[in-house]
C-alpha cells in the first residue's frame, strides 16, 4: 500500500486484499481511477505509515498548523477570560 498526495486529495493505491484498511479509515473509493482517496488529513493521518514523503510532510504541516491553531485559542480564552 502507498499514500501519496495529489493536489487536494490524498491517494491510497492498494490491492483489494487490502481493501478493509482504506475503509476503515474512512477513505472512499474512486471506481474510475480504481484508487482510495479521502481529502480530510485527519484521515490520510490514520495510514501515514503507508505514506510516502510528499504525504507524510502534508499530514505533518497540516498537524502543526492545526496544534498552533489550537494554542492560539487557548491563548484567547486566557486573555480574554
């Protein structure tokens, strides 16, 4: 199996052996590209061990982005509360 990055989407290609991995992480299936793909992070983060270096630096970047996001608000609430 191999996660990779393509424009807004992340792709999965895998067997159809394989096939209860993609959908249990929430991935939907492209009958015309005969591929997984899903193009929430949160999701494509559930099989980062299958990504290669484009995807796996997405999920990460979209990760610290939302952590710093996370801390700014709480920074908010503090000033603010």
């Amino acid at each position: 199996m191999t996660l990779t990055k393509i424009d807004n989407r992340f792709v999965l290609r895998s067997s159809y052996d394989e096939r209860e991995t993609p959908k249990r992480a929430g991935f939907r299936w492209d009958p015309a590209r005969k591929c997984w793909w899903t193009d929430q992070p949160e999701k494509a983060a559930r099989l980062i061990d299958y990504a290669d270096d484009t995807a796996k630096s997405a999920i990460q970047s979209i990760a610290d982005q939302q952590t710093a996001a996370m801390a700014a608000c709480h920074i908010l609430n503090l000033v603010n509360n």
